[in-house]
C-alpha cells in the first residue's frame, strides 16, 4: 500500500472533504443562495460570500486539464490539475500510466480512484486514464 | 508621451555583490546594502523616514527591522507577497511621498538561500506549519515548486501549440546577459555551475528534465544575496549624486486557481494595464523589460499579459534573440542575468528595480544605449496558482 504524506487535522475546512474519502466519494461544495460551486472546500462562497453551502458527490470522472511529471529519485509520478465534469477543478495526480511524461498529456478523459493509505484512515482520491 | 508626474524617483541603490556568502547574516546584507544605497544617493541614514520592508531575514519585519538599523520612521509598511514584495512596496512608497508621509523611503533584501540549501525545486516541504485549507488539498500528491510553474507551461504548450524550444529561447537570452556581468559570472562560479558560458536553444533542451515540460536551464539558480533601494520624493531627488530614476506607473493584482480559470493567463494582465495606463505609454515604447524569472515560462506569461505581444504568442516574438541587449525590435529583457543566470536568495523583485535603474542610469553591463523607460514586473507566489503581481513602470529625465 502507498504512504503518501498526508492531509493533517484539525483544518476545519478541508476534514469534511477527507472524511468523505472514506466513504469513497469525492465531495464538493454548492453554494445554496447563488448556486455556484466552490471548491477547494471552505466555509464560505467564494462568489457570494453566502456561508450556506451544501456538501456534493462527484461521478469523479473528468479531463485532465494540465499535468506534468516529476523527476524523481524514488520515481517520476505525475501531478495533474483535474476538470471534473461537476465543473471544479482539483489539483491530483494520474497513476498507473507506463512513460508518463510520453503518454500523458491535457485533454485524457480521467476517473477517480481511491487509494488506501498504509498509516491512514483517509483515502486519496487519485485518478486514471478511462 | 509619457506621464509627465515626477513624485517620486528611485535615487540610490546597491546590490549585494556575492551570491554565497555563508559568513553574513541576511539582516547584515539589509542593512549594508541600505547604507550603500544611502551613500549612492548622497543621502545619510539620518534623511530615512520611510521603512518598506517584506518581512525577509533573521528577526526583521516592521518590527524587527527599524530597531536592527536604529531609526524610527514616520511610515512602515511590512507588505509581504514573495517575489514581487519590492514592486509593491515602492508602489506605496510612492503613495506615502505623494501623500507628504516622508520623503526618503528605503526597502532592502537579504537572503541566504544557497547558503541554508533551502528545499525548493522538486523538494516538497514536509512543512511543520499547521496545515491550511490549501496545504491539506495538495501535500498527498507531492507538488513542488517546479512542477507548479511546469503545469502552466504544459497548458500553454496544449493551448497555443507553444514549443519547447520557444520556452527555451528566454533561458538563452538571459545568460547572453549573465556572460557580461561579471557578478553573475562570478555567482555561478561560486555555485558549481558546470560549463559557464553562453548557451543555445539546445543547451537548454538537452539539460534534464526537472518536472516536464521544465529542463533545469529553464530554473531559476537558488542564490544569498539581496541588496537595497533608496527612493526619494522629487524636491529630495534633484540634489541625489545619481540622475534620478522616476516612478511613473504602478499596479498590483493577485490571481490563484479558479474553477474554469485559465493557467496561462497571470496577474499581469489585471496589473499590466493599470500601469501602463498611468504612464500613458504601450509596451512597444519601453527600452528595458525586467521580468520575473523564476523559470521560463514565467517570463513568457508575462510578456503576453504585459501585452508585449499577443496571447500565445511570445515564442515567435522572443524568436532570434530579439530581446537581447544589441537587438533591435523589442526592449531588452533581464539584463543583470536575472534569476536564471545571475541570483535568486528569496524575493527577487528588488533586483528588477536595481536593474532597471542601472539601465536608466546608464551603468549596465549589458547596456542599452540612451534607454529611457523601463518595466520591472515581479511575480510572488506560484504562477498558476496563488500569485501576487506587481509592474513598476520607470523613466529617466
């Protein structure tokens, strides 16, 4: 099992995100007076200011908008802004893909997985090439 | 015709001269520098009572920083946004000179990074800050600082059809400049470059890959130094040592990740105009352009939202080394070396201004002839994702 370095709490904003997680699901927020989605999480509605939100689920499937990959001792690995389909962008990593730097780039559908963790209660919501 | 409003004007200045320096502290480097400022000014400590100050070195700040020098000024402004700090802060110097706050503002850096090896590049801080509502949604996926710039690059590749040799053209460009300052020579020398001498388009491409599309020629070097301004109000800037350096436009804006937002447009293209605007000039009347490159790719950005050339379009317009110093049909970019070829401790945006200076001044060492107006643009933060901008638009008499 992988041991990403980990989220760590408490960070009122972002544990309700990573307690999904481990429900498998891949939250997001709503804005209930302007209806605009706000994501990363917060307490309040970076368009509206409104603190009336509600908690979304993302189908977690998506384009990847931007990657690059990572020189790395320990091995390259991408990192990758994701547009889910739900219209928020998050900043992921695409896994499980031979020659990264070669076979991927903007634009590949992807989906969400997520990944358990050796020391870690809380799943991380990667994704793969569909 | 630019605009003709002379309140305030850059009149001393003096950058620290060695770029690993382990036996000076970064507050030593302030203070000296700001004394050297004073004496190229013809001004004394005495005459400051403006303190502009970015939060840098061992106990400084707003607090810290006026007791180390042992002066009490009637303004301190302690605006810290990274790299681009020093356009902000001379931004509201100006603001408080016009405002009859003070008349003699000073603002210096001191940085010890090469030193302190500080983790930057593909190093990722297992930071023992508290985590925050952004650190929490990107630490699993291990960003660095390279990989930020490279998500921008690798969008503007996908978007506009951007090549890597167009990216790599402005690596070469600002070494051409390095090779004839001799600071910066001597700075790589002290920072183990291998080969030090001017490089081509391939040279770039063939240094490794750091995060891709980024090779590491595309970097900027990790650099101590820092070094000082000294900037006057116009009755104090007449009677200066130097030919006064006026501020004549300014602006400041901020961009960060947003849902549908596009990477590859910065800050630039909000602070830009504002700018300009207030010089009443266009880009393509500009002499010198120093822009902050903390990789190549920040450049790029830069030159289109400044509006030097169209969105997407900067490769063609960098093409050839049209902004080399001896090159005619653009202004002249980064011609210390910049953070690609001369030094980077920290917040390099004073560095912009020294440099601009030097050129309106006529002491370059890769000196356009009769340069009149410059842009010295810096960017704080990660482009692409939080960033601070600031562009300072500068003119001799």
């Amino acid at each position: 099992m992988p041991n990403r370095p980990l989220p760590r709490f408490p960070e009122p904003d972002t544990e309700p995100f990573w307690e999904a997680t481990k429900r498998g699901e891949l939250a997001y927020q709503q804005c209930n007076r302007c209806n605009s989605l706000v994501f990363t999480p917060r307490a309040h509605c970076d368009t509206c200011g409104s603190p009336d939100l509600a908690w979304k689920v993302s189908k977690g499937e998506g384009v990847i908008y931007s990657v690059s990959v990572v020189v790395d001792r320990n091995g390259d690995y991408a990192v990758a802004y994701i547009d889910l389909d739900e219209g928020f962008r998050m900043f992921s990593t695409v896994v499980g893909v031979d020659e990264p730097m070669k076979n991927l780039q903007c634009g590949q559908r992807v989906r969400v997985e997520f990944e358990p963790q050796e020391e870690s209660e809380y799943l991380i919501p990667v994704f793969r090439l569909v | 015709m630019p605009n003709q409003a002379r309140t305030a004007a850059i009149v001393g200045i003096h950058e620290w001269p060695k770029r690993l320096d382990p036996d000076v502290s970064a507050m030593q480097i302030k203070a000296a520098s700001i004394s050297r400022a004073l004496d190229d000014a013809g001004l004394t400590w005495k005459d400051v009572d403006g303190l502009y100050d970015a939060n840098d070195g061992e106990g400084g700040g707003g607090l810290g920083m006026a007791a180390y020098l042992g002066i009490k000024p009637t303004v301190i402004d302690t605006t810290s946004v990274g790299g681009s700090s020093y356009e902000f802060l001379a931004a509201h110097s100006l603001a408080d000179i016009a405002a009859g706050k003070c008349n003699v503002a000073v603002m210096a850096h001191g940085g010890k990074t090469a030193t302190q090896k500080f983790a930057t590049g593909n190093r990722f801080a297992n930071s023992p800050q508290p985590p925050s509502w952004q650190s929490n949604m990107e630490v699993p996926f291990r960003n660095t600082t390279v990989s930020s710039y490279a998500l921008v690059a690798a969008r503007h590749m996908y978007q506009y059809g951007t090549r890597p040799e167009d990216f790599a053209e402005i690596s070469a460009t600002t070494r051409y400049h390095a090779m004839r300052n001799p600071e910066a020579v001597q700075a790589m020398t002290d920072l183990l470059f291998a080969d030090i001498r001017e490089i081509t388009v391939d040279d770039v491409l063939n240094s490794r890959m750091i995060a891709s599309p980024l090779h590491l020629l595309e970097c900027c070097l990790i650099s101590d130094g820092g070094g000082a301004v000294v900037i006057a109000a116009a009755d104090v800037a007449r009677n200066t040592k130097k030919k006064p350096v006026w501020v004549i436009g300014n602006g400041q804006a901020t961009k960060y990740r947003e849902n549908g937002g596009d990477v590859t447009v910065s800050a630039a293209a909000q602070s830009g105009p504002i700018a300009f605007g207030e010089a009443l000039l266009r880009p393509d009347e500009l002499d010198i352009a120093m822009i902050y490159d903390s990789f190549s790719i920040t450049v790029a950005c830069i030159l289109e939202d400044l509006g030097f050339c169209k969105k997407g379009e900067f490769g063609d317009y960098v093409k050839g080394g049209r902004l080399r110093f001896d090159q005619k049909g653009g202004p002249a970019l980064n011609t210390d070396g910049g953070a690609l070829s001369s030094n980077h401790p920290g917040f390099r945006g004073l560095f912009l201004l020294m440099e601009a200076t030097r050129q309106l001044r006529g002491e370059s060492t890769s000196q356009v002839p009769g340069a009149k107006l410059a842009v010295a643009h810096g960017n704080g933060g990660l482009l692409g994702h939080t960033h601070a901008a600031g562009t300072i638009i500068l003119a001799a008499d």
